[in-house]
C-alpha cells in the first residue's frame, strides 16, 4: 500500500485553510467523563461533580460521551463509596439527548482473573437496562475471542457496538495485525464501529499514514474513531492527520482536564479542525461553561491538577507505560526511598515486556509487567518472585500472546511461580446463582458488583450511602507495601491490592 502523503500546512493556509475535500463532518467523542478524569485524577470525579455540568453536556453536540469502564465502577465502590450504578441511572435521566458509551474490558472487567461468562452476560444485559445504546469492548491481547461474545449479546440487545483494535509498538503489532485484528472483530462480533486504541500514547503521524488507510480500506463504511493520549505531545497531531487520511471520530477531552496523561483537548482539536475546513458541530459556549466548572474543581482540590501538555519524551517508547501508572510507579518509588532507582525500573519494565511477548501496556497487563519489573529490581535476581497473574499470564489464562516468550524468562516463572497455578486453566463455573443465594434482599445489579469487589467492599459502600456520606480517602503507597512485605514476611502467600492493582505472591523458601 503506498505510503499517503503528510499534511502541508503551508499549503493548507495558502489556499485559506480548507484543503480540497476536507468539508466532510468530523465528530467528536467526549472522554471527560471516563477517561479524563481516570487519566489525570485517578477517576475521582465524583456522581455530583458530573451532575452539575449534566446539563452542558446534553447540549454541546458531542456524538457520543464517554461514561464507563469496569474501573469507574472500581473506584466508585472501593474509594467514592457511591453507588456506580446510580451514577448511570442520573446521567442518562439528565441528559435525554446524549448517547452515552460503556467499554468492557475483555472477561476481566475491574477483576484481573476473567470471570464466569454469566456475570460477563450480564453485566451486558445490566449496560444496557441502564440505559447504555452504545457499548464496545476491548482486550489487550486483542484476543478477539475473549470479547465477541459480549459484543454479539450488546448488539441482540439493541445498542450499536463498537470493537478496539488496541494499539502498541513492538516487532509483532504491524500494521498488517492490526487490520487483521479489525477483520476479526467486524467476522466475529459484526461491531458497527472500529475504534483504534492507543492507551500508551505511542501513536505518531508516520504510523498513522500508513495505518489508517489500512484499516479504512478494509472496514468499509463502519465509521474508525482515534483514541490516543498526550503522553509525549504528538497526539494533537496524531489526530489532524488521522482526520487528513479519512478517520471519522476523534477521542477528546474538555481542558483542563485535557492534555498531559490524557486526550488531546476538545477546544484546540477543534478549532484546528475547522481552520483545517472541517465542520464540527459542537457547542462552543457549553464547551467553555463546563471548561470554567472543571477548572474551579482544579483551584479547590488539590489532588484534581489540569492537564499540562507534555514534551516529547523517546524513552517512553520504550517502557510505554501508562501515564497513570508512570505517577504512580514514581510516588511509591518516593515513598520507599528509592526515587533514584526510576530509570531502572523504567529500562527493566520495557526488558520484562521485551521478554513476555510485548503485551499491550494496559490494564491488566501494565501491571502484570510493572510489577514483575519492581520485583525483579527489589530482589536483585531476575525472576526470582514471580506473582501469580505473571505465571497465569505465560499459561495462556489471559489469551494467547502474539509470540512465544523468551525461553529463559519463561523456564524461570514456571519454575519460581506457584505450584499451585495448573498448567492448562480449567472452566470457570457460574457465579450468578450463588450470589442470589447468598444475597437474595438484593439486586442484579449489587450482585455484579459483588462479582468484582471482594471482601467487605460494597458492604462498606452501601454502609457509607446509608450514613449519608463518604469518608475521606486513604492512600497505601503499593511499592512501599510489596518492599515490606518482601523483606518481612516467611514463605507463603500475600495478595495485596491497591488502587486497580492487585498483587498476589506465593513465597517460596529461598
């Protein structure tokens, strides 16, 4: 396939700003809401927060507005203690006119182990009593197989579907998998939508060249929509130029809380759009009332900070990391005294995905990486812990990987991980009836979430809502705990979560 040609903004401007052709609509997909805030204020935009700017929302012409993923329901329960579910019921009964959007992600949900496929059948049916008409899913293996279902069971129910190719560099994500992988979605799933999901940030103008025209050519009149992050500033970019290449929706977030870890911002890819000869029909005055509402929440609360455009960083290509668990990594590496040691974790974490079959940096499989690299800094042998999600992980408990492991890496988790994890994953029961058992005064939707938060976790929130309130956060450095845990404790198992991190070690007798 040729290569297209970069845009050239000399002759853009020469000829007023509206290259030939570029009258065609561009559409806007609102990520404030869920991606916007997980990305710059650990999704601790609360029910009330969005409530206030509802309003401006359902009148800013957006397509579709980003609501919910499994981890807005996460911090919702665990941290918010509000009810997630409430949260849809409000925000659809406010805003009549948008089209929300949920994404699901692959069997796991907010769990890391993929759960049974009756919750995941339900948790469809649940999306869509609520009041959700737009639901996609994606895996980060892109292991199609592991999402069709679900995306099949949103389209019988009625909602249009969108399925995502998710995006990363590494010698096997060609562009040629990742037409693949859209291939497979559009013959397994039928979806109506291809969204090309750059979770990392690591998406460039050069690669979008040849990439969309690919994945245009091969998905007919299904409409491509770009997801990419600000991580290393050329997202802005990256999104003009998928537009120039016949890319339909773009992913973007209202500034401040724009830019940085998150999406490029609505108001300037907006405004280069139509100084491009686009036509965009969104709202500019309701954009800018909720502007102003979110950068009040950033002067009042110190942990909600705007979004800061950030410098072109080539290491991040490397490790491509999360911006989230970037923030993360280097507060817990604070908190343990070892702030000096960030480069290293950072060339460790890109040599441990190198040797896992370069999985996409994204939930669950950041962390999975992310912490088999801390653990192999901390213990100064490589692979001498290995946690129980790392060694599920080279089983195939989680898809196939795109490649065979590095056998010397793969010899040692087998080896140092637990004896108890089989070597082949058995069938994953039911787990619906026994949650109406178990809590037969309760409903559908409270036994979902008891599906996904152990322990006394919606317990305490429906204790919290019934007081009228919320107690303030508390925050566990995770790197902190493991560095404890590792240097204290005998041999045994510890299972440590933080945040949308879950750790479990099985300790042997070293």
């Amino acid at each position: 396939m040729a290569q297209s040609a970069p845009v050239n903004i000399a002759e853009v401007m020469s000829r007023g700003g509206r290259p030939a052709g570029s009258r065609r609509e561009v559409k806007i997909i609102d990520t404030t809401l869920r991606d916007g805030h997980q990305s710059l204020w650990a999704t601790r935009m609360r029910t009330s927060q969005m409530l206030d700017m509802v309003e401006e929302f359902d009148a800013a012409g957006f397509e579709h507005v980003d609501l919910v993923a499994p981890i807005q329901f996460d911090v919702a329960v665990r941290y918010l203690k509000e009810d997630p579910w409430e949260r849809v019921r409000l925000m659809h009964r406010h805003a009549p006119n948008t089209t929300f959007r949920a994404l699901i992600r692959s069997k796991n949900l907010a769990t890391f182990d993929f759960l049974p496929d009756d919750v995941i059948a339900a948790w469809v049916d649940r999306l869509v009593a609520n009041g959700f008409r737009e639901i996609g899913a994606f895996d980060g293996l892109n292991d199609v197989d592991n999402i069709s279902a679900a995306l099949l069971r949103a389209k019988s129910l009625g909602a249009e579907t969108f399925g995502a190719v998710s995006f990363c560099e590494s010698p096997v994500h060609t562009d040629e998998l990742f037409v693949a992988k859209a291939q497979e979605l559009i013959e397994k799933a039928d979806v109506d939508r291809i969204m090309l999901k750059d979770a990392g940030g690591l998406l460039t103008p050069d690669r979008i060249r040849t990439l969309v025209p690919a994945l245009k050519a091969v998905i007919g009149d299904r409409p491509l929509e770009v997801h990419t992050h600000s991580l290393t500033g050329l997202a802005p970019l990256v999104c003009l130029e998928a537009v120039e290449l016949g890319a339909d929706s773009l992913h973007t977030s209202i500034a401040p809380l724009a830019m940085g870890n998150g999406q490029p911002s609505t108001q300037s890819i907006v405004r280069d759009l139509r100084a491009l000869g686009y036509t965009v029909n969104v709202d500019d005055e309701k954009i800018a009332a909720i502007s102003s509402k979110l950068l009040k929440i950033t002067e009042e609360e110190a942990d909600k900070p705007a979004g800061v455009a950030a410098e072109y960083n080539g290491l991040h290509y490397m490790h491509q990391t999360p911006g989230g668990m970037l923030s993360n990594f280097k507060s817990q590496l604070e908190a343990a005294g070892l702030a000096d040691r960030f480069d290293e974790l950072m060339l460790e974490v890109a040599r441990v995905r190198a040797e896992l079959a370069y999985p996409i940096m994204i939930t669950p499989f950041a962390q999975h990486v992310g912490t088999q690299a801390v653990m192999n800094v901390m213990s100064g042998e490589r692979y001498k812990v290995v946690p129980n999600e790392v060694k599920k992980y080279a089983l195939g408990y989680y898809g196939k990987p795109l490649a065979p492991l590095d056998p010397d890496a793969l010899e040692k988790i087998l080896s140092n991980g637990s004896a108890n994890i089989a070597s082949e994953p058995a069938p994953i029961p039911p787990m619906m009836p026994s949650l109406q058992e178990r809590y037969p005064d309760e409903d559908i939707d409270l036994w979902l979430l008891r599906a996904q938060f152990a322990g006394t976790q919606v317990d305490d929130m429906k204790r919290v809502r019934a007081e009228g309130g919320a107690p303030a956060e508390k925050r566990m450095p995770t790197l902190d705990l493991i560095t404890s845990l590792y240097d204290s404790t005998p041999a045994g198992r510890q299972v440590l979560r933080s945040g949308d991190l879950q750790i479990t070690l099985d300790k042997g007798d070293n």
